[in-house]
C-alpha cells in the first residue's frame, strides 16, 4: 500500500496521450502536404507506430511510479549497484518501473494494450468493434514496421506470426527492385494514421472519464489532510486557490494556526516558502525532534516541492 498520496494528477496521465495526438497529426500532415519520397514515407509511418508505442509506455511509467503499490516486487532481484548508487526507495521504484516498461514494450502488441487497460483500470466495459478492428490492423502495422527496420520489407517468419489477421502478402514490382516486399503506399499509411488516431482518442476518453477528478488541487488537499489534522485546519483556511488554473495561488493566515502541531508547522512554513518564493523563518520545531512518522512525511514533502511543485 503506498503510505503517501499519490502525486498522478489526469493532467500528467493524458501528458503522453496529447503529445502522441500532435505528433500523429504533425506526422500526416507531413505525410499529405505533397508528394515525398519513399524513404520520408517509410520513416512518417515508423515514427506513426513508434509514437503509438511510446505513448502506451509513457503512460504506464507514470501512472505505476506513481502508484508503486501496483506494483509485486517479491520476486525481483536486485544488483548490488541499485542499492549502493541510489539513496531512496523511489529510486528502486523507477528502476522496478523500467525493467516492467521494458520487457512490457518486448511483447506483442495484444498483450501491451490489454496490460495498458487493465493496469489503469479503464478495461470495465469492452472495447468497440471498430476498436478491436484498428487495435488487428494496428498489429500488422507494426510487423510492418519491424519488417522495415530489420528485413527490407522482405516477409520473413517473424512477420507471419505476428501480423495477425490482417496480414498482407509480398507484392513484386519495379519499385520494389522485382524482389517481392510489402508496399506501404500512401493509401495504407492514411489507413495506419486513422487507425492510431481511433485507438488513441479511445484510450484517451478512457482516462478522461476515469480520472477526471485526479486534478493538482485534489492532490493537495489530499496532501494536507494527509500532513495535518484538516479536521480542525482546512486546507482553504491557509490556501488560495484557483479553480480555473488548478493551482495554489497565495497563502492565507488563520486564526486556526495556534491549534497545529510542532511538525505540522513545519510543514506548514516549508509549503508557505515554497508557494510564496519567500524564507519563511517560523520553525518551531528542530528537525532533530520529529518522530519517524514525520521525518517521512518532511521527505516526502520536500521531494514534491522538488519534482511537483506546491502551488
């Protein structure tokens, strides 16, 4: 179980998504604003499939370094360097979190996107039957794209066993140097880009509707309540905030202040410094004196402000 809220807002998960969105688009756009070699074809449609790719594990790496408790480590063994060259256990995580992407990214396709879906708990209801059908064309266009890059587009058994349904056979022509090779004309690279562009915006509206509470702000109240007694100090009794913009925007001063504790005041002045830009020298409690429960809460505070930001 992870003993600290979890950092994953719907902004940072959908982050992979939107940037596989521009860069498909940007990619047909390429593709279709005139005619253009076969090699700029070729290299259009392995970046389309590679882009799709890295989305998928872009998306997993965050959400599961995030939510390290999705994670079975009972099995895993460490090198001696893991431990010697890395000071904090979320170091361990990332490098858990890799070696899964890796060997995840190695598989089939299928299997990815059915880890993708289930994983991220978006898989409640199947998927459409014009899903289904561009995931099976998907699948051969990446056997595709692995024929491009190793055999020439020359049909070898790698491809055979991987493409699927959909596989496509050799065609011989004079463009093709009389060898028999796959084609990726630019009727099957429009037909990959709508293909990706279907799955995509699936697996986005997904997300959306899964996560759509997941926002900076819910964060930070979960946050506070986890670093002090909100109970008694709400978190809007100290913070301003925008809900527009999603961000903490300056800092208020309660008459609740008194009721804190000693580290929940610590707390308290680092989180203000960070928001105002300013040193806030109210430190009522030497560090030396938190308790275990504290100096990780203090930690992990401290790394938020560093990779998150509290504002």
């Amino acid at each position: 179980m992870n003993p600290h809220p979890s950092m994953m807002t719907i902004h940072g998960l959908l982050a992979p998504v939107c940037r596989a969105e521009n860069r498909l688009r940007e990619a047909w756009n390429a593709a279709s604003s005139s005619s253009t070699h076969i090699i700029i074809d070729h290299g259009l449609f392995a970046l389309m499939i590679s882009t799709f790719e890295v989305m998928l594990g872009d998306c997993l790496r965050y959400y599961l370094i995030n939510n390290p408790d999705q994670l079975e480590f009972k099995d895993d063994r460490f090198d001696d360097d893991d431990f010697l060259l890395n000071d904090l256990v979320s170091d361990l995580i990332k490098i858990k979190v890799e070696r899964k992407i890796r060997k995840l990214m190695y598989g089939t396709l299928n299997d990815c996107i059915r880890h993708f879906l289930r994983t991220l708990g978006i898989d409640s209801t199947p998927l459409s039957g014009a899903t289904t059908d561009s995931i099976a064309r998907i699948i051969e266009a990446k056997a595709t794209r692995n024929l491009l890059l190793h055999n020439d587009l020359i049909v070898n058994g790698d491809y055979e066993s991987s493409a699927g349904q959909y596989r496509r056979s050799p065609v011989t022509s004079f463009r093709s140097g009389n060898i028999p090779r796959l084609e990726i004309p630019s009727t099957y690279l429009h037909e990959t880009h709508e293909n990706l562009t279907v799955v995509v915006q699936e697996l986005k509206k997904r997300l959306e509707h899964t996560y759509k509470n997941k926002t900076r702000l819910a964060f930070f109240e979960e946050l506070w309540s986890h670093l002090v007694n909100a109970r008694f100090t709400p978190f809007h009794d100290f913070w301003q905030t925008d809900q527009a913009e999603d961000k903490i925007v300056g800092i208020k001063f309660s008459d609740r202040e008194p009721q804190m504790g000693g580290a929940e005041r610590i707390f308290l002045s680092l989180w203000r410094s960070n928001v105002s830009g300013n040193d806030d020298a109210q430190s009522p409690l030497t560090l030396s004196k938190l308790d275990s429960e504290s100096k990780r809460k203090l930690h992990y505070l401290i790394r938020i402000s560093a990779e998150f930001g509290l504002s």
